[in-house]
C-alpha cells in the first residue's frame, strides 16, 4: 500500500464523502511533501501514537501546539485542512483535523454539537477557535435586537439622536453624553435578554455582561475552549469565570471585541481572539 492509500485508508472511518476524503488526504500527503518529513515514518509515528502528545496537549492551559509534536512543520500546514464538517453539517474549522488526524483520531471531530473535538478517553468535549472565531452572546440577530429596542424606547418615551445606536461605537460620545449611553446601553441590555429594563450600564459593565453571556453559551455545551492564533499559539478555558476574566483583561487596551450589527441577521457574538 502506497502512501497515499495509507492515508486515505486512516481517514476512511470519518470521511464518507469522497470528496471530502480526497481533499483532505492530498492536504495530509503534500504537507509532508513540502516539508521533506518522511510520510511513511509519519503514519508509522501516529499509528504508534507517537506522533503528537496529545494527552499533554489537551492537559495544557496555553503553549504552542508545536511544542507538542517532533512534526511541527507539518502540524503547521494540516492545520490549514478544513475539508469535510461534522454531523449537524457545521464546517470543519482551522486546526480541528490537525488535532484529530495527529492524535490517530484519539481525538474525533465532534458530531454530537457538543464543541468541535471529542476527547474519546476522557469523554470531554472541546470547542476550537482559530484566528478570531466568534462566540455568540445571543441567538437574537442583530436587526431583531434594534427592532426590539426602537419599541422598548417608545414606550419609554426616548429618544434616538441617530438612526440607531449600538453599544461601544466611538462615535457614540459625538452625539451622547456618557449618562445618555449608559442610559441606552441598558435598553440594548433589555431588548437582547427579553428582560425588563434595569436601569444605566457603563460600557465596562456591558462589556463584562456580554463577555459573560458568551461564555456560558459556549461552557453549556462545550467542557473547555480552545483559542489559537495564526501561529498556532493557544490558550485553553476550562472555566466560564477564567474565560471571562481573560477577555475582560483584554477589553480593556483593544476595540472592536464584539460583532454588533443593527440591521443583519448576526448575533451579537464575541471575537475569540488570542491574546497571548
């Protein structure tokens, strides 16, 4: 058996869609190829799970996942393989199959919408954000939330000085005093929970709250929370209130954490970025 059929062969069990098994196979082959690693000394290594340390791997609250593997070089092109998606026919994301094909798919692609990865032997559930992935605060679009709150303003007797407002845009103080977004930002605050208006929020404690919201979502289905960078430098959660304080930390010297949009059909969400 050829090397190329060795591959195909290995990655048969999870990929059904020949296509997608193609695809993913001529990535595995040609990152070996252009980094000069001996394919065969390759598939022997995961064969023997030798060739990613991935009990240490998952164990590690940050690091680089180079540090973890004697094939880093090709670590760093599989992660660029996306073929393929899990059972609910969400897309396979950066980083997903490098981690499941090195670790001799001890670590499977998740099918059961609980996170991304499946650590088979401690039975833990991983979600993986690579480069800035987004986290939900809510399901609510964006254009359901400004609707929401025009009506929440209107019954209040408020009054809009733009077209609409979304929390922390810059050019809110041009129109708004501090009191008057704080004000404002809990009427958003409401119309994005379904909850009675409870008054003023600052922008931190907005931010806090949304930051919050967004961990839950992601902690109720998933145990931990993988963020990774370009560079494949990652930070590991394995808590709602330590994913929290880190991006709370981070909020504070960078703009633009949170995708708000006023008339789109997107969820407020939470860029996961890494932050180091």
């Amino acid at each position: 058996m050829n090397a190329l059929e060795r591959i195909e062969n290995k990655l048969s069990g999870d990929y059904k869609n020949k296509r997608h098994l193609e695809e993913a196979a001529d990535g595995v082959y040609m990152a070996a190829m252009r980094t000069g690693a001996d394919i065969d000394a390759l598939l022997n290594d995961i064969d023997a799970g030798t060739a990613f340390d991935w009990e240490g791997f998952f164990s590690a609250e940050r690091g680089n996942i180079a540090d973890f593997t004697k094939y880093a070089k090709v670590m760093d092109r599989l992660v660029n393989i996306t073929a393929g998606g899990n059972g609910g026919m969400a897309s396979l994301g950066r980083g997903e199959f490098a981690i499941a094909f090195m670790s001799n798919f001890e670590i499977k692609i998740s099918t059961s919408g609980k996170g991304d990865l499946e650590y088979k032997a401690v039975e833990m559930f991983e979600e993986v954000k690579h480069n800035g992935g987004k986290v939900a605060v809510a399901k609510k679009a964006g254009s359901e939330i400004t609707r929401t709150m025009k009506r929440l303003l209107d019954d209040a007797g408020v009054e809009l000085k733009t077209k609409d407002f979304i929390p922390f845009r810059a050019t809110n103080t041009k129109s708004y005093t501090t009191e008057e977004i704080n004000v404002l930002n809990g009427y958003y605050l409401a119309a994005i929970t379904d909850a009675d208006f409870a008054g003023a929020i600052g922008d931190e404690e907005l931010t806090r709250t949304f930051i919050t919201m967004a961990m839950e979502k992601s902690f109720a289905v998933s145990d931990t929370l993988l963020v990774m960078n370009t560079e494949n430098d990652f930070v590991r959660f394995t808590d709602v209130e330590t994913a929290v304080e880190y991006y709370v930390e981070a909020a504070k010297t960078r703009n633009g954490m949170f995708e708000i949009r006023a008339a789109q059909a997107n969820p407020v969400a939470l860029y996961t970025k890494y932050y180091g």
